[in-house]
C-alpha cells in the first residue's frame, strides 16, 4: 500500500477512532494504543478491504472489548469525552448554558440505554456511520442495527419528553 494513501486513511481517521476507544478504555494511552493496533493491522492485511473506515473501527472496538475483557471489566461507552471537548463553543454565556443544561439532559438520557443501543447511537450520530458500517463494526446485520436504532431513538424521546417535564 503506497504511503500516501495509509497517511490520508490516518489522516482521516485517526481523531474518530481515538474518541471511539476513549468511550470504552477512559484512558488516552490506553485507546492511542487501540488505535495504533488498528493501523498497524490494517497495513499489514493482505486481503483488499473494502470500506477501511468501518474495517477500523471494528479493529478499535475488538481491542477495547478484549481489554476490557483481559482486564474482567464490563464494556461501557461513556460519551464523558465529547461532552468536555465541546465546552466553551458557543458564541454568548446564555447560550452556553442552556446548550450545557441540555447536554447533559441529553448525555443523561443515552446513558439510560442499554450498552449495544447507545454503543448505535454513538456511531450514527456522532460518527455518522452508515447502518451496514455500524454493522459491520458491530458484527449485526443491517437490519438489527436498523431495529436497535429505532427503539434507542423511542427510548430517548421517552427519556427527554419525562425529563422535560421535570
């Protein structure tokens, strides 16, 4: 594989992966080293990949849940990451609050689904994976992702219509 193009596949992977493994491992050096792992695998394949970012992010993943399970703990994704490097990016203190109050009513809410619903909602919202990379990832069928998906959604809407009201 020429080097230009594993730099253009790191290039634009590298920051999505990082904060897909963080969710599970917590720990910086922990998903660097998940991430590194997925590279180094993913240049040394010998059969063509066909969608390399999906084949990636299921490397990632397959390294976070073997740790986790090395290490005898559950796999949870936290969505603590995005929540503190989104701080500060709004144009007026007002704002800022309410999108902060919000966040957290909505961080709270997906942190009530079940692990493989929010682990869905992760990578169609904020990594704007397709269904077939999520299956991929997730080794489902596209139709289950779809399906999870779909009740992850009912659930949240149920969570914030309770927290609304509150």
């Amino acid at each position: 594989m020429p080097q230009e193009a594993v730099e253009t596949i790191i290039h634009d992977n590298e920051a999505a992966l990082l904060r897909y493994a963080w969710r599970y491992l917590h720990d910086d050096a922990s998903a660097q080293d998940a991430v590194q792992v997925a590279f180094i695998k993913y240049v040394h394949h010998d059969k063509v990949i066909f969608n390399p970012r999906a084949w990636l992010f299921r490397a990632v993943r397959n390294y976070c849940l073997n740790l986790l399970k090395q290490q005898q703990r559950r796999p949870e994704i936290s969505l603590e990451h995005t929540a503190e490097q989104s701080k500060g990016h709004s144009d007026a203190p007002d704002t800022e609050l309410i999108n902060r109050e919000d966040g957290q009513i909505i961080r709270r809410c997906i942190d009530n689904l079940k692990p493989k619903h929010k682990e869905v909602v992760v990578l169609k919202l904020e990594h704007g994976r397709s269904y077939r990379e999520i299956a991929m990832i997730m080794q489902a069928t596209v139709s289950n992702v779809g399906f999870m998906l779909h009740e992850a959604m009912k659930q949240l809407r149920s969570d914030l219509a309770e927290e609304l009201v509150r």
